[in-house]
C-alpha cells in the first residue's frame, strides 16, 4: 500500500487548509485510515481516524475544526481543517491499518504551517 498526501502549505491563523491522502497498491482489507502529525520537536501524534464501519475519533485539540472523511471508491481520506492556529503546525502523515495483520502503512509527510 502506496500513500501519497497532499494539500500541505502556509497559512494564517484562522485560515484553512484541505490535506488529500492517495492510496494505492493493494486496498484490499484496508480498514482504519486516518491523519497523524508531528509538530517540530515533538513527537508524531493522532489527528483523526476513521475506522471501516465508518466512525470518526479526533483528538480532543482539533475536534470542532477538523473532520476527516473518506472515499471509498477513490481510495481518497481527506482532513478539512478550519480555524487553524499556529500550534496546528506540523508534517501530517496520512495512514493506513490493516486489522488483519496489524499492519501500518505510512505516507511521507506533508508540512502545514500555522502564522500568527
């Protein structure tokens, strides 16, 4: 499995962005994907999954800001992320969890950067 994410970039606080995650290779029993990220020093952390029956988790700092969503047919997530802020500032990986296996797969990060 092949992930690509896109959408990163600079804005202002306030602003928003829409980061785009690319899955390809074999989908097949692909069930959680979901936005992790990593802010500078700091260590990676969860953003918002979405698991195959469909369900959504955020963390507590995004929810109301963010919300993730899924096309199944494309093999496309997405993270809309509004009212950003500079503590939003980070590299977003995109990935994928095969239950069946407990497989991860990564994607290279793409770099959102928060202004003040």
């Amino acid at each position: 499995v092949q992930l690509q994410a896109s959408g990163g970039g600079l804005v202002q606080a306030g602003g928003s962005l829409r980061l785009s995650c690319a899955a390809s290779g074999s989908m097949f029993r692909i069930d959680d994907m979901g936005w992790y990220r990593q802010p500078p020093g700091k260590q990676r952390e969860l953003v918002a999954r979405i698991f195959g029956e469909g369900t959504t988790t955020y963390a507590d700092s995004v929810k109301g800001r963010f919300t993730i969503s899924r096309d199944n047919a494309k093999n496309v997530i997405y993270l809309q992320m509004n009212s950003l802020k500079p503590e939003d500032t980070g590299v977003y990986y995109c990935n994928a969890f095969r239950r069946r296996t407990g497989t991860n797969y990564w994607g290279k990060g793409t770099l959102v950067t928060v202004s003040s």
